[in-house]
C-alpha cells in the first residue's frame, strides 16, 4: 500500500499538471510560445486518471475498517458519511464530464474550449482541497491554502511539462520566456509560503529537527532538499538559457527543459511518500508507540533525547560543501555544454550528501 500510495499520488499531480498545462498554453497565443501538439489520448487519460488516482484515501479508510463492519456496508459508509468518500464522488463525476467534454474538442480551434477544460480542472482542485488533511483540521483557512498551494504547483509545473515534452520546436522560446519566468516566480512564491503555513497544520516550526526521528519529517526533509536542485535547474531553463539563446538563436533548449521536469516527477514521488506518512501531532508518542524512522536510527541508533537540535560537526559541514560543489557542477555543467545525465547525476549526488550531512548535524 505505501509503494501503491506513493505511485498514485505521483500520478496524479501529474494528472492535473498535465491538464492545467495544457489549457493555460492553449489560451497563451501562438506567437509567443512554440507550436505544441498534446495528444488528446494523454488529455483524456489525465482527467480519468483523476478520478482513478484520487481514490486511494477512500480505499485505505475502507481497507482499515471492512473486517469488523464488512466490505460491501463499509463502502458505501465511507462513501456517503465521510468526507472523504463524498468528495471522491464529486471528483468522479466532474472528472466524466470533462473526459466526455474533451472528446470532441480541439482545443486550438476556440480559446473558449480551453478556458472550459481549465474551469473544470480548476473545480477538480479545489475539490482536492476541500477533502486536504489541512482542511480537516482547519476548514476555510485548510481548503484555501492547500487549494492555492496544489494550483500553483501545478501551473508551474504543469506548463513547464507540457512545454518541455510537446513542443514541435523551440520557436519563440525568448518570447515564452518572458512571461513564463515571471509565472514561475510568481508560482514559486506561493508555492513557499503556502508550503510552510501548511507544515504549521502539522507541526510547530521550530520542531523541524525533531520531527526528522519520525518517517513523516524524513520524508519531509528529503523532500526539501531535493527542491534544492529543482531551483538550480529552473534557473538554468529561466535566466542562462535567455543569454546563450541571445547569442545562439538555434540552440535548442528543450533537453533541459525535460531533464528539470525529470525533477518534478522525483519531488512528486517523494511528495506521494509524504502523503502516506503520519504526521507528528504528538511527537514524543508516536515515538514511544512505533519507534523512530529507521533511516534515523541508522544515524543515530541510540536513544532520542528531545528536543533534537542541529550542531553541524566538521565531518557535516565538510559534507555541506561537497553538496554545495554538486549544485554548482550543474550549473558548470550547462555552461560547459557537458553530458546532461552528469547534471542529472550531480543533482542526486547533492541531494544524498545533502541529506547525510543534516542527519549528522542532529544531535
């Protein structure tokens, strides 16, 4: 169930990024972006895909509860009395009505189609939000915040996707720029300080290195390292690619568009690793009741003093720099127009040494 939730949970930001991206390039004119063609199989798997990946809460609550209340009665349970299963049945069902809507359309021909197809995305999002964990615990504030958090995400992500695996060609690209980085920025913003309001539904912030004994801060701090290399790469597609397109207009820059989209997809994953890890409402015992992460343990096997605080050694911080010369191989890397699989290396090498050096920080 773990690996299943993590794949689901992957599967379906890509669902949405992939929906979201492709109304917002369809309703950008052509003139200032190069030429894509999505197929229509991928759009209508997407908005299935919704309603197929989304459903995996449901099915926990149902796999959790159906021994002592039985299948058939617990279902129907979930699906009529808890929140969860009534939001599912929402989403299922504006997820038929945009695969029906999509089937006929050509999003090119109207710009009326796309902005349709981003409505119902948009109602399919805040769904999500209503049914958040953040919601559970905090109504308006849970729905509006995890709502604006998914939406930026998957904006940013979503063109960048859709850009970066169906453009016909990479005309236009300084023209797309100049407004995509802007987005970006902007996305990226939200995407922080949303992120961080939402950790404090969890957790206070200042327990940050304690909660890293449990699988949920693990998680949580490799999640936050690898976003490290996500931004390097942004970078590189936002700023270095506009100066060496100014000198050389038929450079291509669309392999590194992909290769930051390969990012996204391993920060999805470890996002859906997130999901399916308790989080620590009662730190000392969820402890005591199921024992610290192993990945901690490895570091650290003997008995956990709290609060944990960080108190970087020479052996950690030498490690920090080693990831510091990583990040800046990708960097290097692009401008010495060197293999794009070694920047790819060099991105997991950062974050391996990256995480090493935190967890020997702990003390």
């Amino acid at each position: 169930m773990f690996i299943a939730g993590i794949v689901s949970e992957a599967l379906l930001y890509s669902c949405f990024s992939l929906l979201v991206g492709s109304f917002i390039l369809s309703l950008i004119p052509e003139t200032v972006r190069p030429e894509i063609r999505i197929p229509k199989v991928l759009l209508l798997c997407a908005a299935l895909g919704i309603a197929l990946f989304s459903f995996l809460p449901v099915l926990k609550i149902v796999l959790y509860l159906y021994e002592d209340l039985g299948l058939g009665y617990t279902f129907k349970s979930v699906l009529t009395n808890f929140e969860v299963g009534k939001t599912w049945i929402s989403t299922v069902v504006i997820s038929l009505i945009l695969f029906i809507y999509l089937i006929p359309i050509k999003l090119e021909q109207k710009p009326l189609f796309s902005l349709t197809g981003l409505i119902f995305t948009l109602i399919l999002i805040a769904s999500l939000g209503w049914s958040s964990h953040a919601a559970s615990l905090s109504k308006l504030a849970g729905f509006f915040i995890h709502t604006a958090h998914f939406l930026a995400i998957t904006t940013w992500v979503g063109i960048l996707m859709v850009v970066s695996w169906f453009s016909q060609n990479h005309d236009h690209w300084l023209k797309f720029l100049k407004w995509f980085s802007p987005v970006a920025i902007l996305c990226l913003v939200i995407t922080t300080l949303t992120g961080i309001s939402l950790m404090t539904f969890h957790m206070e912030l200042t327990d940050y290195v304690s909660v890293t004994a449990i699988p949920y801060g693990q998680t949580l701090l490799i999640k936050h390292i690898a976003i490290l290399p996500l931004l390097a790469f942004a970078f590189i597609n936002s700023f270095l690619i506009r100066k060496r397109l100014q000198k050389d207009p038929s450079y291509n820059p669309l392999p590194w568009a992909k290769l930051e989209s390969v990012i996204v997809l391993i920060v999805f994953s470890i996002t859906g690793a997130l999901g399916q890890a308790s989080p620590p409402h009662e730190l000392s015992s969820m402890i005591r009741a199921e024992g610290a992460s192993k990945l901690f343990s490895f570091f650290h096997p003997s008995q956990i003093n709290f609060p944990l605080t960080f108190s970087p050694g020479v052996g950690s911080i030498i490690l920090f720099l080693i990831a510091i010369f990583f990040l800046a191989l990708v960097i290097v890397i692009f401008l010495k127009k060197a293999s794009k699989v070694l920047a790819f290396l060099m991105s997991l090498l950062f974050i391996i040494s990256g995480y090493i050096g935190f967890m020997l920080s702990i003390s």
